[in-house]
C-alpha cells in the first residue's frame, strides 16, 4: 500500500511538472526578463526630448467664436506645424488663430511632429498609414487614423502619431518588443496579450500550485527522516 501510495504521488508530479513546465520556463525568463530592465527605457524615454513652452501663442481667439453650437465640454491647444489648434470635445481640430477647422494631419505634419519629440538627427526610413490593428500589433488599443513614422534607428525606432488631433501617441523600439513578446507568455494571454484574468493563466496557476504540493508531498512520504519522526511521535500519543 505504501509502495503504491509513492508510486502514484510520485508519478502525478512527474506527469505534471512536464506538462506545465514549459510554461514554467516561460514564466521564470520573462520574469528574470522584467526584473533586470528599467522599465521607463522600455517606455521608450531615452527617446523622448523634453519640451517647455517660453512664450504663449499670440492672438488666440476665444473658442466661443469657433461654433456657437458645438457645446463644448473638452478643450486641449496642440502645436501642429508651429501652428496653436485647438482639439475640440475629443473630435474636432480648429486653428486657435483663424478659427478655421482643420481636418486631420498631413504626413508632412506628422513627420514633424515626431521629430520634435524624440531625439534630433533621426533619420527618415518611411511613414505609414494606419486604419486597423490586430491584438497583437504594437500600436493596439489606440487612436486610429494614425501615422507610422519610421526612423533609420538599430532599435528600429517608430513613432505613431494621431492622425485626427496630431497627439504624439507612443513610441516603440525592439526592447519594448521584446517586452511585449514576454509579456505574453506571462499572462498566458496568446490572444491580444494584455487579459491577465484569463482562463488559461488561471487552469496553469492551479496545476503549478498542485505540482509545488505533490513535490512537497513526494518529499514527506519518502523521507527517512520525516517518516521515523512521524512515527516517535505516533507511538508518544
């Protein structure tokens, strides 16, 4: 009985340490992956350039003279080509000089955009359109229309820029990449990566937890040390 007893702990803990332990393997390096990165680098901060506005923009008219019926509720200024706009209920573009409304951002503007932003004499490779993302495109769960700037960068550099309203949206590089590839085996979300509550990840956690406690177990029913203590203090009561 005790033979089988072993046999039986000790053959649910091989079966199911080789079936998670891939994932295990996954979890472990992308782990090890996150704790030794600076994370504000993965955002891509190094890139970024700091920008502190000296002077206001002069003659701004009032946006109650844009449109008497647009009821606005949100109001932002954007700097698009040097140019002051005002971003309007999170929908419309006005020049906050000439009131006249503008639609959307050129390629040309785009480009500038995000060359103000990131570090100078960043090279050009080429821009792209976007209209649609999958769940697992790097620019996922954003603004669309947007504009893709590519720059001629070894961290493959590309700035995505909105292309309603000119908002410089993200910046993404390979570590970001390779961040997000391991993001995905840690969350086990293989579907748009980003669900930490998923089935999959749950059904994991559990098999993990009850591979750790048949290691555990294995451990106490094959131990000689643990089986003559168990014993004395069996005879005591």
């Amino acid at each position: 009985m005790k033979r089988n007893r072993n046999y039986y702990i000790r053959k649910t803990h091989r079966y199911l340490g080789l079936f998670i332990g891939i994932q295990f393997i996954g979890w472990t390096i992308s782990g090890l992956y996150f704790s030794w990165t600076d994370i504000d680098k993965i955002h891509g901060d190094q890139f970024h350039r700091e920008h502190v506005m000296t002077h206001s923009p002069p003659d701004l008219i009032s946006p109650a003279q844009l449109d008497s019926t647009l009821g606005i509720s949100s109001l932002e200024l954007r700097y698009i080509n040097h140019q002051p706009h005002y971003w309007v209920n999170d929908s419309l573009l006005y020049n906050a000089q000439t009131g006249q409304i503008k639609k959307g951002i050129t390629e040309t503007e785009a480009v500038e955009i995000a060359q103000n932003h990131l570090v100078k004499n960043l090279k050009i490779l080429k821009t792209e359109w976007i209209t649609e993302t999958d769940n697992h495109h790097e620019y996922r769960g954003r603004p669309l229309p947007a504009w893709a700037v590519h720059f001629d960068h070894p961290e493959k550099l590309v700035a995505y820029i909105d292309a309603s309203n000119g908002r410089f949206e993200r910046v993404r590089h390979n570590s970001w990449r390779w961040f997000d590839f391991l993001w995905m085996f840690h969350t086990m979300d293989y579907a748009g990566r980003d669900n930490f509550n998923n089935w999959l990840l749950r059904a994991f956690s559990v098999f993990g937890l009850f591979t750790v406690l048949s290691g555990f177990t294995l451990y106490a029913v094959s131990s000689k040390t643990f089986i003559e203590t168990a014993s004395k203090l069996k005879k005591k009561k």
